[in-house]
C-alpha cells in the first residue's frame, strides 16, 4: 500500500514534521536507536525532499558541500556541488536502504498542536489530501523538521510601478515550470546564492541576464572537480571511508574560514575579491560590484563552481549592475541613476520570509504560545514549550550537521525520560541563570542575512550563558551537545 493511502493511527509516541532532509535524518536516528518507537513522518506536500523538490529554478543546487551537507550515516560519492535532482536520487536511497519510506504520510498539513499536562500528550489537528475535514490524533512528542522558511510565501518587496511591467515578474520559490527565457532579456533582483544559481543557467538560452544588486557580496569560486578527491578515489577507498576523509576535509576547511573571518577578516576579503578579479580579468570593476561593505560570513557566502557566475559576466552572457531601484517601467526597472535596464522577464532573487516552528498555532493548557517570548534550550527546545524539539540547522555551516547533532540529541533525550519514568520535559531557567542578559536568537553583529533581521521580533531569544545559547558553531556544539547534562536542572520533567 502506498504511504499517501495509509491511515493515520490514533496516537503515536513521535510525531516528525516535515519528510526533508532533517525529518528523514530523525527518523533514521529514531529507528536505529529506538527501534521500539512509534513514530509517523507527516509531510504537506506530495512527495518527500522539501526544499529540493519545492524549488523549481534553473539550475537549483546546493550552495555547500554534500560531503557535509549530505547524511553523516550515508556516503555521499559524487561531485561536491550537487543539482537537486542528485540530491532527491540520494535521499530516496537513504528512504529505500533504511525502510524509512513506511514512516511517511504525504499531503498532510499539520494545523494546530495543544499540549495538556492532564494527559501528558499533544492533540494535533491536520489536513489530509483533498478532504477539508480535519483529522485529530495525540502524540507524546512533536518533533519539527519543517525547514526555516515560508514555502507559501515568498519575499518580494514592493516596489513603484510593479503593475506597468509588461513582461514577466518571477520569484524563484514559486517558479512556473512553462516559462520559456530562450531568448529574452532578464533582469534577476539580488545578489545572494539563488541569484548565483540562477544566472549562469539562464544564460545557456537567454539574450541576456543582468544581475541587478543593491550592494556587492562575497563569492568563493570553487573547482567542482577536488583534486584531493580525485586523489582518493584512485586508492579504491571503500564509500564509507572516501566520504569519512572528504568530510573532514570540507569541515576543516569551513573551519578555518570561519576563523579567519574573526581574526583576519581583512585578509580573507583581499582573497575572495582577488579571486572575483582573476576570473573577471583585467580592468573589470571589482571594486564597485564585487566589493562588499561587511566582513566576510556577516552573510552566507555562496560557493559558485567553477566560477560560473564570474565565467558567464567575463565572456559577457551575463553583467551585473550595482544600484538601487527607482520604479519598474512598461519594459523594465528604472534605476536612481536615471538609467533604465531592459527585460523581458525580471527574477525577484529577494529572499524568502523564516518561519517559526512551520507557523503552527501552539498553545499549551488552553494559553497560546508567543514564541518570541520564550528562550532557546540549545536551540532544540524553548521555555514554556513541553515535549517539543526543533530543527534549525547552521547558517554558516551545512543545515544536515546540526540536524545530525539534533537527533542523537533527542534520541538520548527520549531515553533517559524513559530510565527514569517521566512523561514529559521542558526547559526552565532557573533562579541562578535569571540575571542572564537576553538576547535576539541571532546576533546581528554576527550574522545579518536580510530573512533573519526581517524576522527577529518573532523568533526566540536566547541567554548570554548554556544551556541557553543558539551557537551556530558545529564545532563548539559536536562537544557540548553530546555531553550535555540531561539533569544540570534546566529541563524539569514530570
């Protein structure tokens, strides 16, 4: 019987949300080590894969390594950079070669969770399919997997004179799969790693693209073939030991950039603008368009392979413009200057709106909660919220390593409550912690993507001390996480 056709049961022990690379990796770390569990995957859209099988734009790949990116449990054999088609390939043989595919019950949308400490479970409220009638069941732990972003709800500013636009206005979260740039001349809005995707792609068949951006950003062009990798696969390594070394090899070098950008910041931007300049040859204007105002990881650095975007602007396929936008015209946008860009198609590459724990409406004993007034635990688990985890992967690093953390986390979590005979857990901060300065969930000296400071008044917040501290350092974390006291006091269990 196929999963969409299968009836939810009544209650189960986990209930994961979201059939993405984060639920399929809880479900992974539930069933090998708590294979007694009774746990059930929902998943809103029709298939699995989330994000890679959402987004629907030219050329979609990942913007960090799948050696990182990809499961610590299933090695990844391919090129670095993976396309989204490869990504589905292998997120279905990690479904299939761990029976996992049973779990999941597509086209169900959870709506509302109500948590009662009478019974010590949560009532969850879904949609199933096509029918309008909602369907109820109880869980004892709500584990959610749903991604950090709005898949219905794209951001795209507002801009004078959208209206009077005569061709087409697209934005790549919602991309239609009959639009045809063969061709046309684009305008794509933004500088970020979508932008970058996109661009090169595009201009295998458009007239021409421009990359229209308010401010320059940070590239880090990268071989796609790894000469170190190549070097490795002549010795017949076994998988698991080719995907083990390159692994580490993708981490040390992440971590050492990350250093870098703390404590020669200056140096490592003289780098990533000097490779911008190597690609683009003598006498481009890199200081205007490929020189950014902040240091670099302030924002996410997008990884292009092989220098695609740089190799598309050089040979003059693609150009890129740095301005600000004065209003859209019958045939393109009207920039501050006074000059006036052309298109057939424009691309909003603006970004997309965060969600907070997939926008559900929580409450607890008949309160509703505010989550932006509750504290992190780790960044897994939030004040006033029981039996409750979540999955916010890095911003910096690949998303699957904190979700990989996450799991064993849990997962040794859900078995000491049942060494000791409780129900349910959540945290508290105790009285010696409530002096600790609180803080936005991320600290924009530290990371200041537009869809996080879009979205900070309805996030968590965090403290100035662990366990209350979203660190967004895997490798501060893949020490602390796993030795972490389940008792220091801080999570109160019943």
């Amino acid at each position: 019987m196929d999963q969409t056709d299968r009836d939810l049961d009544d209650h189960y022990d986990v209930l994961i949300i979201g059939a993405g690379i984060s639920g399929i990796d809880a479900a992974y770390h539930l069933q090998k080590s708590r294979p007694g569990t009774r746990f059930v995957m929902i998943e809103r859209m029709p298939d699995f894969g989330g994000t890679w099988r959402t987004h629907k734009f030219p050329g979609i790949r990942s913007d960090s390594d799948l050696f990182t990116f990809g499961f610590k449990w299933k090695p990844w054999t391919g090129l670095p950079i993976a396309k989204a088609d490869q990504i589905l390939s292998y997120l279905d043989e990690a479904l299939d070669e761990n029976d996992l595919r049973r779990h999941i019950r597509y086209s169900t949308d959870l709506l509302s969770a109500s948590w009662s400490y009478d019974t010590q479970n949560w009532t969850v409220t879904l949609r199933c399919g096509d029918d309008e009638t909602p369907v109820t069941l109880t869980c004892k732990f709500l584990w959610m997997c749903a991604g950090y972003y709005n898949h219905n709800d794209a951001y795209t500013p507002e801009w004078p004179g959208m209206a009077q636009f005569g061709g087409t206005i697209v934005h790549p979260q919602t991309w239609p799969n009959d639009l045809d740039h063969a061709g046309k001349k684009v305008v794509v809005i933004g500088s970020g790693a979508t932008a970058a995707t996109i661009i090169p792609a595009m201009t295998k068949t458009a007239a021409h693209v421009t990359m229209l951006q308010r401010s320059p950003t940070y590239f880090f062009p990268k071989p796609m073939i790894d000469e170190f990798g190549e070097t490795l696969r002549a010795l017949e390594l076994s998988d698991d030991m080719y995907h083990d070394i390159m692994r580490r090899k993708f981490l040390f070098e992440s971590k050492n950039t990350v250093r870098r950008s703390r404590e020669e910041p200056k140096a490592l931007a003289a780098e990533l603008i000097g490779a911008a300049a190597k690609y683009l040859g003598e006498g481009f204007d890199v200081a205007t368009h490929f020189t950014p105002r902040y240091r670099p990881w302030r924002q996410r650095i997008a990884m292009i392979p092989d220098g695609d975007l740089f190799v598309a602007i050089r040979d003059g396929k693609a150009s890129v413009v740095t301005n600000k936008i004065e209003k859209f015209t019958k045939t393109g946008i009207l920039l501050e200057t006074g000059k006036q860009l052309e298109a057939d198609i424009i691309v909003t590459a603006t970004g997309f709106n965060l969600n907070v724990l997939g926008d559900i409406a929580f409450d607890v004993d008949g309160i509703p909660l505010d989550l932006s007034q509750s504290v992190t635990h780790r960044g897994v688990m939030f004040t006033g919220l029981p039996n409750l985890v979540s999955v916010f992967g890095y911003l910096r690093s690949s998303w699957t390593l904190r979700a990989d953390l996450v799991s064993d986390y849990v997962c040794r979590m859900l078995t000491y409550m049942d060494e000791k005979g409780v129900r349910s857990v959540v945290p508290v901060v105790p009285e010696q912690d409530q002096d600790m300065k609180i803080s936005p969930w991320i600290d924009p000296e530290n990371f200041n993507a537009g869809y996080v400071m879009r979205s900070l008044d309805i996030l968590p917040r965090q403290g100035d001390r662990q366990p209350w501290v979203m660190t967004q350092d895997y490798f501060s974390d893949r020490e602390t996480m796993p030795a972490a006291d389940l008792g220091d006091g801080t999570l109160v269990y019943r």
